[in-house]
C-alpha cells in the first residue's frame, strides 16, 4: 500500500510571472515558477519536494546522458469557466508513465507522489494558467538515470520532476505530411510504446528531411514492409473511409494515445463505425482515388485533433477535403475540449478537479 506523499515546498521569493507575455507564449519555451522533485534510491522513492524552477546538477558520467533511460510524460491542467482547474485523465497519465518506466528498466512511481505532488503544484502555480480558450498549463513530468557510471546497465538511482509550461495550441492549422518508406520511428519489439526520449531522437533526422521538403509531419509506417500506417508525427492517426473511423491497432512499436482513447471511446458511444485494424497505404491511396477518403487526422494532447491536409506518397499529394467541412473530427474535438475545459459533463470520470 503506498503512503500518501509527504512533501515540502520551497517558495520563490519573487515569482517570474509580471515579466511573462502570455499573448506571445512559445509551446514548451516558458517555465513557471516552481517544479516537483522526488529522487530513488535504496530502493525507493524519497525527498519528494516543491522546489524553484532551477538547473540541475549533474555528473557527466552520468548514465543517462550515455545510454538514454530516460521517460517523460506530458498532459495539460486547463482552467474551468467557475475557476476550479481541470486535468484530464491523470491517471491514465501515471499509468503509461509506470508502462513506460518498465519498459526502461525504471522503478515504478510512487501513484500518490505523482498524484499529491502534482495537484501540490498546479495549486501553488494556478496563476501561470492562461485564461484565454485553448490554452493550459502543460505538465512534464519525467524519470531519468543518475548512476554516475559508464556501462550498460540499469541505474539505482532516478530523479523524477514535473515541470510546467504556460500554453497556448500547439499546431496552428491543418499539417501537410508525407508518408515514410524509409526511415522507422520504432519497430516491434522496441520502445515504441514507451513514451522514451530515444524515440524522439530516432525521429528527428526524418523529420527534418521531411521539412525540408516542406511537409510539418511524416505518417510512420511500419518497420518490416513500410505498408501500414503506424502513427503521424508525435501523434496516433486516424482516416474516415467513407463512414468509418479507422485507426491501427496498439502495437508495441505505437504508443497508446490517451487523446486515441477518449476519441474512439466518444465516437463508439456516439454510434460511429469505428475499426481498430491494420490501415495499409494502398488502402488510403485507393480510397483517395475512389472519394472515399473524408478525413485523416492526427490525435495527441498537444492539439486534440490535428488535420491533415494533404498526404503525399512517392511524390504526390493527396488532397483531403477542407478541415471545416470534416464534421466528425470537428464534433469529436469540440467535445473533447469541452471535457477538458468541464464545458460538458464527465460521464467517463476523465477529469481530476483541483478546486480553486
Ligand atoms: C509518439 C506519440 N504518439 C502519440 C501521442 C499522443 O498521445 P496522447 O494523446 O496521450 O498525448 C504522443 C504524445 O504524447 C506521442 O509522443
């Protein structure tokens, strides 16, 4: 049985918020005052402290830094019209983070550390929450190795910290993308369902020839034939093909959308034909030509729903229908950010209230 969290609080003496312009808010780049500490080691996690948003110190050897075992995790805290601030669906968050951390050899989070410690610190920083519509505060936490030691092994120590940004959306508009015949982001059997920073790093190098050729996402497909889709950028991915949602099914190289999760559990209550199965490019490419590809989008916590505009395969784009006229979609993200801002009740218990 876990204890509940004993944790003390160091306050700023002068908090940074009069200088922040949050009509000009940079996703991921502007810090509040204050993040969660806790370290592990002897076999547990200890010393679990509010402390000021600072460096931190630490070894060049250590084991992070080299071999990457690392995880993080990312969710928003957004503020309700009455005041009270709403986080959504916290404990699928902890969960996938504990999911992840077994994957990387990571002792599991104390559940009330995360969750005392957390709700701890969005209270003290509820001032750093935008008012405006469509921002939040985004939460970070993440584990990572501190063993000063070069060799290949599991560390014994971990420091875990959840940090928080002010946020407004994150994608402006609809994306281009291109779908990837080259490069993988993970493959069966690996990481990919572990939210672990090697990921990203395997990401980047096609991401980055994908921009140049002026696409902002690549559609991943997977590792062995480079026929089925996977996911989209840092996002699940999902296509309506006539009157169907479809989306690929949870592998160990696809990781397990809580965006994807809230979006099918809605549009299976709402009566949609949802299939969860393999989506093979020359289905979409097919059912572009015939008129049957309504929608594609990409689902994530940074933006809910992102549209895709146009897809391009082996040099082509496939043009999808103008983002405004893809009702589903749509009626999906306004119900999802109606939920999240607790514009409409919360049937499912998704919603973690701190009360202002
Ligand atoms: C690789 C990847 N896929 C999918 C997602 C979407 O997950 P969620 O809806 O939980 O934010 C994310 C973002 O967290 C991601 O990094």
């Amino acid at each position: 049985m876990s204890q509940a969290a004993n944790i003390s609080v160091e306050k700023v003496k002068q908090s940074r918020i009069s200088q922040t312009d949050f009509s000009n808010l940079e996703f991921g780049a502007v810090y509040s005052d204050h993040m969660l500490v806790s370290d592990y080691s002897d076999h547990a996690w200890n010393n679990t402290r509010i402390i000021p948003f600072q460096p931190i110190m630490m070894s060049p050897a250590s084991s992070v830094l080299h071999y990457g075992q690392t995880i993080f995790e990312g969710m928003k805290a957004y503020r309700a019209k009455n005041g009270d601030i709403l986080i959504f669906r916290m404990d699928a968050h902890i969960a996938r983070l504990n999911k992840s951390c077994e994957r990387l050899c990571i002792p599991p989070l104390d559940e009330n550390i995360f969750m005392d410690g957390i709700h701890q610190l969005v209270q003290l920083e509820q001032d750093w929450i935008p008012n405006e519509k469509g921002c939040s505060l985004y939460l970070r936490p993440f584990v990572f190795a501190t063993d000063e030691f070069i060799g290949v092994k599991p560390s014994s120590s971990y420091k875990f910290i959840t940090f928080a940004c002010p946020v407004a959306g994150y994608y402006k508009g609809t994306v281009k993308v291109i779908i990837e015949t080259e490069y993988v982001r993970a493959a069966e059997g690996g990481i990919g369902y572990a939210k672990a920073g090697g990921n990203y790093a395997a990401s980047l190098l096609p991401a980055k020839k994908a921009t140049d050729k002026g696409y902002q996402q690549i559609l991943w497909t997977d590792s062995k034939e480079h026929k089925y889709f996977e996911e989209s950028g840092t996002m699940n991915v999902m296509f309506v093909i006539g009157d169907t949602l479809v989306t690929p099914p949870l592998s160990s190289s696809i990781l397990a959308g809580i965006t994807r999760d809230s979006i099918l559990t809605i549009a299976r209550e709402w009566g949609v034909k949802v299939e969860e199965r393999r989506v093979s490019v020359e289905e979409v490419v097919e059912a572009h030509k015939k008129g049957l590809l309504k929608d594609a989008f990409g689902t994530g916590t940074a933006a809910t729903i992102t549209h895709i505009a146009a897809i391009n395969y082996e040099g082509e784009d496939m043009v999808l229908p103008p983002a405004e006229s893809r009702e589903l979609s749509n009626k999906l993200n306004d119900h999802i950010l109606g939920l999240k801002y607790g514009d409409i009740e919360d049937t499912h218990g998704w919603i973690y209230r701190i009360k202002k």
